[in-house]
C-alpha cells in the first residue's frame, strides 16, 4: 500500500493516490519530498536527511535577547530543504519540521532507515567569551579535536537530558566507530566539511578554527556523511541581531545549499 502510494507520489500522481485513499508515507510529520513532475525516468535522486537542532521542551541554547536556537534553526533548515528541492536532484526528509522535540538517536536512526546519502545538523552555538562570533562545522571523532570542541558536542548531546530522554545506547548506532566504513564515510565527511567552510566563508564571518570534530550522537551513523554546523554564535550581540533576520538565515541557508550541490557533484563525479 505505502509503496504504491509512494509510486503514485512520486511519479505526480498525487491526485490519483488521493482518489484511491492512499496516503503518501514520507508526508509525515517529519518529512518533506521533493515531488517530480510525470516524464522520463531520472537518475536516482540522492537522499538527504536536514536535521534542524532541538525543539519542543529542548529550546536549544538562549541569545541575550532571548532569542532560542531552535526557532533560528528550524527557519534555516526549512529554506534549506526548499533551496535543495528546488534543485530536483535530492529527496529530502526534516527530522523535525515544526517546534517538536525529537531524541537524538531517532534522527540518526530515521536517517539510516531512509538510507540517507547525507545527514546535516544545523545548530547555533552560545560559548562563555561573548565577543566571540562565527559560524564552524563539525565532524565526528571519538576524540575531540581540542577542549572547546568536546564543550561543544556536550552542550549538543545534552538534549536528550534537558528532555528527561532515557538514553538506551542502540547498538547498531554505537557499533566500533573506526572500521572500514567508518573512515571511508569520515573522509566524506571531511570532504562535506570543507565544501561547508569554504562555501560559508565566502557569505558569513567563521570561527578562526572552523572545522573541528568532536563525538557528537547525531554524527554516529557509521554509513552516513554527516556533518553538524553552527550556523553562528546567539551568545554574541551582533550575530544573535543577524541570526533573528530572515534574510541572513537566507544567506547561511544558500551557502548550505551550494556547499552540498558542491559535494554532491563531486560524488558523482566519482561515480558514487
Ligand atoms: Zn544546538
């Protein structure tokens, strides 16, 4: 049933699927697809799961002015996924699409039942020296890659607790992080990172060390590219006033969408 909706959907028959009374699966309350118009057959899309930090009971953490993470990133996750669809080239699935609290280890899991070709967390950070501003990418590593990348990827994982989420390790999750497939995904990973940096470079100021990693929950799909970015610093004055613009999260959310255009010609390129 799900699978002829999702045909039907898919090939723009959505108003036969709807006479029939099926109902298209991924629009749940977490996913958003790209539709395509009926016509001759296209390559397979890439799927991409746009994992928009917190929500729900978990405001993420609070600029000065009281402005919460979790709506700043919810609107640039959203221009994202519309950047992207506009491309025709993905599928695309939110792990929230509304002020809903979601655990962490459910968005890596989703991803991984969507097969996702690439999973990216879009966060915004609030560090102790208020001066401070810039936006920085993470990927993940057991080991942090210095003392301000562990605070990091703690104040991150933290959101199952500020939830009262039991945290039950799932195996396949936390399965040995360095085998094979771990490091051939970490190198992409890495390649994601740099197209994020250099591409965000060009549009919005960065931190000095803009790349980092650190062992962030919603990086550990061992099959997945994944990457977590903070879009910018709400602990900052200035960056929490730009951060609350509709049109500078335009901005972040453009660069985000060129930098995985960017990766995802590179992969296929590579014939991935
Ligand atoms: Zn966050």
């Amino acid at each position: 049933m799900d699978r002829i909706a999702r045909r039907l959907f898919l090939q723009g028959l959505s108003s036969v699927a709807a006479a029939a009374g099926l109902s298209a699966p991924f629009q749940s309350a977490w996913a958003v697809e790209a539709r395509r118009p009926a016509g001759p057959a296209l390559p397979k899309p890439y799927t991409i799961v746009i994992d928009a930090g917190h929500g729900g009971v978990d405001p993420g953490c609070i600029g000065r002015v009281g402005t919460y993470e979790k709506d700043v990133v919810l609107d640039t996750a959203l221009q994202l996924a519309r950047q992207l669809e506009a491309t025709k080239r993905y599928r695309i699935y939110l792990s929230r699409n509304s002020d809903k609290f979601v655990p962490l280890q459910e968005r890596v899991i989703r991803a991984r039942a969507r097969t996702a070709d690439l999973f990216l967390s879009v966060h915004a950070d609030a560090l102790p020296e208020r001066t401070v501003r810039g936006a920085s990418v993470f990927t993940l590593s057991e080991k942090a890659s210095d003392r301000e990348a562990a605070a990091v990827a703690e104040r991150e994982n933290r959101s199952d607790i500020v939830a009262g989420v039991n945290y039950t390790p799932d195996p396949q999750v936390n399965e040995i992080l360095f085998d094979l497939a771990r490091r051939e995904t970490n190198n992409q990973s890495i390649q994601l990172a740099q197209q994020l940096v250099g591409e965000l470079g060009r549009h919005v100021r960065l931190l000095p060390n803009t790349h980092r990693s650190a062992a962030f929950v919603v990086l550990k799909a061992p099959d997945i590219p994944s990457a977590l970015v903070e879009i910018g610093c709400l602990s900052n004055h200035d960056e929490e006033a730009e951060l609350r613009k509709g049109s500078y999260r335009s901005v972040v959310a453009s660069a985000l969408s060129k930098s995985v255009n960017t990766y995802f010609d590179m992969v296929a390129r590579s014939g991935a």
